[in-house]
C-alpha cells in the first residue's frame, strides 16, 4: 500500500473509531492563556511548576519557560541553526530535547536549560516521554522506540494499535497517569495508550477546539495543527498547537 493510501486508511480509521466511543468528547476546558502565535509548538512539559515550551524550524529553534499571563518564552536557550528542536521530556538526570532530522538528542539542566550533554540517534525524532524509569520516542511512524533514560540508547520498539491497526503520525508524547498521551499529525486527535499492552485505550476527539482556537473567518496558518500536551495533576493538561495563540487548561479522560 502506498504511504498516501496508508495515510487516509490511518485517518479514516481515527474518525470511524472515535466516533464509536463516548469518551471521544469528554475533554473539558477550564481555562485559556495568551500564547506567542509565532511558536512553533514542539514539545511541552511541566517541570518543577514551570511549563517548559521547545519551539520548532531551523534557524530559530529554541527552548524556555512560557509564561502564562502574557504568553511570551522566557529563559530562552537557542538551539544551533542547523537543528530543528522537537519534543521534550524530564528526567532526574535533567530535561531531554531531541531533533527532527539532526539525529541530536540534548540533555539540558532542568532549571537553567543549559545543555550538559549530546547524544547521536539514528532516525527522525518527534515526541518523547518519561514514565519513571524509560524513555518512549516517536518517529511519525506508528512505532515508540524504548531508551534508556540516562544514556539515551534504544532497549526495545513498541507499536501502537488499534484495533489491530498500526495508526503512523505519532507525534508530541506526554505520559500520564500509567498511560501515554499522543497527539496524531495531520489529525484533530490524542490517542491515550497503555504502553504495556501497545494498545489504544481512548481516542480523543480535540477538533472542536479549532472554532476556539481560529473562529469563522479569523486567518489560520497551514502549519496551525494540533501539537503539545503537558500534564499538570490528576486529569488535568496544557494543550496547544503550532502557531496557536493560545495555550488551554483541560481536563481529559
């Protein structure tokens, strides 16, 4: 099957099965923030009460602490030109921030964003997430690879299911609550999915955000999508997107 074709089954199929589950709408907002629309939303996390924000493309990648009552980076570390920075994860050793095509993978100080060291990977590099004792990175594939958490290398490979059905695009990776949050590129969706079975536990429906987000007629950016998820307590996360100028407070299932 072409990528193309493979592409709009693994669409086809997100729509069809969340529409057949409830919990597809049960995501909540409680509160919305200001947010510098010029991001480039790579990777989000919470990390000692700060939200640290990676923002993408090359020449202007960079990392910092978003601060949410005028929306702006601060403590800004820039990444070299050549890098396009992608998502971010926390460690005890410190703070993970991998590349898209680079094969670069940087370990930062957790409060300074200094960078203490760099690893070489093979492949692309999209979402990364922590659960305590291992790694999990996405590629745009339908596969996490598995890493050690202190020196990067790979342990094993787990792909993501439904219904039987890889489902490609895995992006931004938050983990949560003994599951993995993922958002899906090209799509309005977050698979919730239980890293110990591969299987997808819930999909959720965010398309409805866009008419918050970009209400009828307002200008969108075709990079505009879906991307950045950072839990803050029990249900509780921060959602954002490429270039959306607003980051939300929501509960999910």
């Amino acid at each position: 099957m072409g990528r193309k074709l493979q592409s709009l089954v693994t669409l086809c199929l997100l729509m069809v099965f969340c529409c057949l589950i409830p919990q597809a709408l049960a995501a909540e907002v409680l509160a919305a923030y200001p947010l510098d629309a010029d991001l480039f939303a790579q990777g989000m996390e919470m990390v000692d009460g700060r939200l640290i924000f990676s923002s993408g493309l090359y020449e202007s990648s960079k990392i910092g602490v978003v601060d949410l009552e005028n929306g702006q980076l601060k403590a800004i570390q820039k990444l070299p030109d050549h890098v396009f920075a992608e998502g971010l994860t926390a460690t005890p050793a410190g703070i993970w921030l991998i590349s898209w095509q680079e094969g670069e993978a940087r370990l930062l100080d957790s409060h300074s964003l200094a960078e203490i060291r760099l690893v070489q990977y093979e492949g692309e590099g999209w979402g990364i997430c922590y659960d305590g004792e291992q790694l999990f990175m996405s590629d745009g594939s339908a596969w996490l690879t598995i890493r050690d958490a202190d020196s990067f290398e790979v342990k094993d490979r787990l792909q993501v299911l439904i219904d039987g059905q890889p489902i490609e695009y895995l992006n931004e990776l938050e983990y949560a609550n003994g599951a993995i949050y993922a958002n899906v590129l090209f799509s309005d969706i977050i698979l919730k999915i239980d890293p110990k079975t591969d299987q997808t536990l819930d999909v959720i429906d965010m398309g409805w955000m866009n008419d918050i987000v970009f209400p009828k007629g307002a200008w969108r950016d075709s990079n505009a999508v879906l991307n950045g998820i950072a839990h803050i307590a029990e249900d509780r996360f921060y959602i954002t997107g490429k270039r959306w100028p607003k980051v939300f407070e929501v509960r999910l299932p």
